[in-house]
C-alpha cells in the first residue's frame, strides 16, 4: 500500500454504488468499502482513513445514527454523506450532524471528484491547523521552562555620548540561552511570550536583572551610569505596573535615576490616557522615560509635547541612510531639532559608521548606540570607563535578591 496516498472510506449496501465509487476515485487515493455501517465501523477502529464517503441511509444504521461513532473513531476524519433524496432538509440534517458535505445520487462523476477533493483539502487544513496549534503549545511549555529554569540571560549594549564618545549608559536586551538551539534572538520568542502572556513575567524578570546589574556598576565607581529597559505594551498597560518598578527598585537599592523605561509608539497609542498615566507615575519616582523607534509608529512629531518623556530614540532605519539620503538627512534634523526644543534629549540607534557619527555630532545629537560604538554583550565584556570586571560583579550576589536571570554571569 502507498502510504503517501490519502485514504478512502467508502460504506454504501450497494454493490454497484460502491464500485462506480472506487473506480472513481482508486486513480488518485487509496480506496477500502465496506457494505454496512457495522463493517465500516470496524475497519476505522483499526486504521486511519482522511476521508469518509457514506450512504445516509442503510438498514443497520444509517449515516447520520452512525456520525456520533465516527467523531469518536475517527475525529481527524471528513466525512461526506450520499443520498438519493433531494430534499434539501435532508441536507441539512447531514450538515447539523457534523457532515462536510452533501452529494446526491444519480451520481455527477465531476461532482463527485470536486466534492471528494474540496473536502480532503479541507481535512489537510484542519490537520495542519491543529499540527500548528499543538507546535505552538509545545513551544510555550517551553518558553514556561525556560522562565522557571532561568535560561534567559541579559546583554547590554553600550549607550554613548556622542560629543565625547563616553559610554554613559547601556540598554538592556535579553536572549535566550536555550540548550537546544543555542543563544536565541528576541525575534524568536517575544512575539509568542506576548501572544501567551509570558512577557509580563519574563519583561519583569529582565527589568530585575537589569537594575542589578546596574546597581553593580554604580557600586563600582559608575554612580551616573544608566540602565535602559524595554517594557512590552501588555506590561504598561498594568495599573500597576509603577508599583511593580518601585518595589524592584527597592529590592535592587537602585537609585531611580540610573532606570531608564523604554517604551513604543505603538505601544503607547494602545490607550494614550492610561499610557500616560504610567510614565507620569514612573517620571514622578525619578525614572527615566524615552520612546524607543520614533518616527516607525502612528503619532506625529507634535505628540511629543504631551509625553512625560525624557528622551527620544531615533529609529535605526533614518540613521542608515541619513549620509546619503538628502530626505533621510532632513527628518534627522527634524526630529533632533524639535526634540532639543522640547528639551527632550536624542539617542540614535543604529550607528554603524564613523560617518554616521559625524553628522550626528553635527547636528548636536545627544547620544547613540549601534555596532559602530559597541555590540550587545555579557556585563563583564563591555568596555565600561575605569571599572574592571572584578570591581563590576563585586556587589553582585547582594542585589540580585532571587531573580531568575542570572545576571552576574549572563547580563
């Protein structure tokens, strides 16, 4: 038998019916028979079949009494019901019953064919369907485990003023470090943590590791030295969210003032009243605000007026082009302009050249980030001024006070 055919069931106590039905359709699947609901009934609690073609009514049992036994036997299976009554209420008492679809004898063969075709897509479809959504299942277990285990880890990419080229700050980025695929990018697993809800508890775990390790480095010698922190919409929309910044802020013994909340324009324009609400609240315990990718989402540069904010991230993609591109180069000074009247600070993303770093030091921007100035890395590899990594993770143990990320080790 070719297992890479769909299969067939055919129940009809018809001789003839079954016949001109098999002939039909053994071209192209891989077609049983069976002469009574009972024989039917037999055969699929042994083997599978994709497709059910039955008569609706025969003397044992009819179609639709039998349809109950088939969704316990078979559930993955379509079934197609045959009749030779045209009545359309006997169509839909078929259709009431769970059945696909509805053919009628004297037999169209094309119809037969188009029916028996649409209703094995249709069962592909379903299969695939549930194939995803227990894929998608497996892979939240997953993304759970890794939570519980503290498999995430933290790394930081070095914030630096531009005039000076000192690093003054570091963003905090979080991966995972998942022992069957290796260091896992965001890209991977924020969207399913957020579908699942996941990415309030691990963006809560992040913002802890975060303000320890930044507690380190103040420890260290770096008192002004800032960390940023990506909050996920589903995180800011929480009534309580500030609460949940303050008591970690406690629990790390961080200054608010070395916190820096990074939130999206999309994210914000989720509910502007509330969102504003929470950066207030955030803004008025001494912590940093800054909209992350500005310019990418729905406001206009005049909404910034009414953000408590402190700082504007110029989205990577107006700083690639912005020496080459005259359009590019003319929104940058826009947006730095209007920001600095604002007294807003700038922090561009995505430097990745000497000229790049040039024109934003000529246009007065405050600070940036990219490759140019410093990939995402462990704690203890960034470049940090005057601290060596042993002074760094000194105060370590200290502060972490029990978060799942280890982020001595990993941040």
């Amino acid at each position: 038998m070719n297992q890479s055919r769909l299969r067939v069931l055919i129940i009809d106590d018809d001789e003839v019916v079954r016949d001109i039905l098999k002939e039909l359709l053994n071209e192209s699947y891989d077609c049983t028979t069976a002469n009574s609901a009972t024989r039917a009934l037999a055969l699929l609690a042994a083997q599978p079949f994709d497709l059910i073609l039955s008569d609706i009514n025969m003397p044992d049992m009819s179609g639709l009494e039998m349809m109950p036994y088939l969704t316990n036997l078979a559930p993955e299976s379509v079934v197609v019901m045959i009749s030779g009554q045209l009545m359309i209420e006997s169509a839909i008492s078929a259709m009431r019953a769970g059945v696909f679809d509805y053919i009628t004898k004297p037999f169209d063969l094309v119809q037969v064919r188009s029916v028996v075709a649409r209703a094995l897509d249709h069962s592909k479809r379903q299969q695939n369907s549930t194939t995803r959504a227990s894929l998608k299942d497996k892979a939240i277990e997953r993304l759970e485990s890794a939570l519980s285990d503290g498999d995430f880890i933290v790394h930081y990419q070095p914030q630096v003023e531009i005039h000076s080229r000192k690093m003054v700050g570091a963003e905090a980025l979080v991966r995972w470090n998942d022992s069957e695929c290796g260091l896992r990018l965001p890209a991977d697993f924020i969207p399913l943590a957020e579908e699942s809800g996941l990415i309030v508890q691990l963006g809560e775990s992040v913002l802890r590791a975060a303000c320890a390790q930044a507690r380190c480095w103040q420890a260290a010698g770096l008192p002004d030295f800032r960390v940023a922190v990506n909050v996920s919409p589903q995180q800011l929309q929480q009534e309580k969210f500030p609460e949940t910044v303050a008591t970690i802020l406690t629990a790390t013994d961080l200054p608010a003032r070395n916190l820096e909340i990074e939130v999206t324009e999309t994210s914000l324009m989720q509910d502007p009243d509330a969102s504003i609400r929470t950066l207030t609240a955030l803004r008025g315990m001494g912590v940093k605000i800054a909209i992350d990718d500005f310019g990418t989402g729905y406001s206009s540069l005049g909404y910034l007026k009414r953000l408590p904010i402190d700082s504007v991230k110029l989205d990577a993609s107006f700083v690639k082009d912005a020496t080459r591109d005259p359009d590019d180069a003319a929104l940058v000074m826009a947006i730095i302009t209007l920001a600095h009247n604002l007294r807003k600070k700038v922090i561009a993303e995505g430097i990745e050249s000497e000229e790049q770093l040039a024109f934003l030091r000529l246009l007065r921007c405050d600070e940036g980030q990219g490759y140019f100035l410093g990939k995402p890395a462990a704690s203890d590899h960034l470049p940090l001024p005057g601290v060596s990594a042993q002074q760094e993770n000194r105060f370590l143990p200290q502060v972490m006070n029990g978060s799942p990320l280890r982020a001595g080790q990993c941040a």
